[in-house]
C-alpha cells in the first residue's frame, strides 16, 4: 500500500497515511498534531542502503577523490586518517550534500506556501 506523507501548513507536523491501492490520494488530511485541515502532500524522501559496495568507474575515482581532497572543506575529512576508505568517505560526503539540498528545497517550499 502506497504511504503518503502530508504537512501541516500551521504546526509543520508530518502525518503519514496509508492509501488502498488502486485508491487515489487525498487532497489533504487532518493534521495527526493539531487536528488542522491546513495540510498539503509532501514529495517523500527515497530511503535506502546498500548492501554491497558501489562500483565506480577508475575516470569518476581519478577526478572525484583528488578534487575533494583538495577542496579546503573536505581535505580535513580526507586527512582524518584511516577510518573508513576514501571512497566511503565520498560517499559520506555526498549524502551530508544531500541532506542540505533537502534542508534548502523544504524552506524554499514553506516560504512558497507563505
């Protein structure tokens, strides 16, 4: 069953709301906090791990490893010594990059509903 996620446009709570299949989503919900009908659907996150390492093409890891080392932001992460590879440390980079492009879009999409 698809799981759809709606925010309150008052307290900025999330509720969540299963939907039967074949079923289509509704507008908007109550808010689960407040109990405001104020809410709007929410574009979901994708979650999910991986289980075995990621191949990368020698042309990606010959560019992206140095330029990140080299970068005055990430050289100290890099340097840190030998906690995880260089590539699990790309990786972790990537996702904190993408945790701020979610930080960004949710206050750019508040400030539009404004």
């Amino acid at each position: 069953m698809p799981l759809y996620e709606y925010g309150c446009m008052g307290c900025g709570h999330v509720s969540e709301v299963l939907v039967q299949p074949g079923q289509p989503p509704p507008e908007a919900v109550a808010c689960r906090a407040c109990g405001s009908e104020e809410t709007v659907r929410l574009v979901s996150r994708v979650n999910f791990r991986m289980y075995r390492k990621p191949k990368y093409s020698e042309a990606f890891l010959d560019k992206a490893l140095p330029f990140l080392k080299a970068q005055k932001e990430t050289a100290p992460y890099f340097a840190e010594g030998p906690k995880a590879s260089d590539e699990a440390k790309a990786f972790e980079i990537s996702e904190r990059i993408g945790e701020r492009i979610d930080r960004m879009l949710d206050r750019h999409f508040r400030q539009m509903q404004r």
